[in-house]
C-alpha cells in the first residue's frame, strides 16, 4: 500500500509542477513588471528543480510520472488567452497566477488526504509544492 499510494502522489505532484511551468510559460510575455516578471521566472525554476526531484523518484518505482489533466491544461490556456487578449496587465497576469496557485494548493492538499499510506518523502515533496504555490499567490498580491 505504502508503495501504491506513494507513486499515486508522486504522479499528482508531477502533473501540478507541469501545470504550473506551463501555466507560467503561457503568461510570462504578457507581463510588464521586471519584478513580477522575474518572480515567475524564479517560481519557474524552483519547480523545474523539483520536477527532477519527483522525476527521479518515480523511475526509481519504474514510473514515468503522468501529464497534467488535457481538459485542464486547456482551459486554463484558453481562459489566460481570452483574458489577456483583453488588455494585458500585471493585474490580470497575477490574478490568474493566484488563481491557479491556489486549485494546486487545493488539488494537493486533497492528494496528501487521499494517500495517506505515502512515504514520507513524496508527503515532503508534496508540501513544499504546496509551499511553493502558497509563496507565489502571496508575493505577487501586490499585483492584484
């Protein structure tokens, strides 16, 4: 069980860091502001980072990780393109960024609850992508 539970976990983790590098890379040439610019870019790299992390791990279990939801992936696109197609703004760039933060926050918090027979380690994975997306809504507020 621990073992079933812990790849389960891991694969929601891989999915939301590829949701979340994807969701950046959709916004990042709508941004105006060199600081919200770079933040992005920042958070961008602390989940690559930590997609190795969950890349490892999983081949470790002989797993290949699992790609964000399609249906997802596309509304999220399409609401990012109707909405900046509007006018860009930091305002609105940063208002979809925190509303994506907070359904992965959502998203995995609901994993850790589900798989609770995870290894420690996937668990520890899982709360800083959690802490991750928690920092990035509340350092780009100020944009709102």
């Amino acid at each position: 069980m621990i073992e079933k539970d812990t790849v389960r976990l891991l694969r929601e983790c891989d999915a939301g860091v590829k949701m979340g590098v994807s969701s950046i890379d959709d916004v990042l040439d709508y941004v105006g502001s060199d600081s919200l610019s770079n933040r992005l870019k920042e958070c961008r790299n602390e989940h690559l980072k930590l997609s190795g992390e969950i890349k490892k791990l999983l081949a470790d279990y002989g797993d290949e990780g699992k790609a964000p939801n399609p249906f997802a992936k596309g509304v999220s696109r399409i609401k990012t393109e109707l909405s900046l197609a509007v006018g860009e703004s930091d305002a609105k760039v940063a208002n979809l960024m925190t509303d994506g933060c907070n359904m992965g926050v959502k998203s995995l918090n609901r994993y850790l609850n589900e798989y609770k027979a995870a290894s420690e380690v996937s668990k520890d994975i899982t709360k800083r992508l959690i802490g991750l997306e928690e920092q990035l809504a509340a350092d780009i507020r100020s944009y709102l």
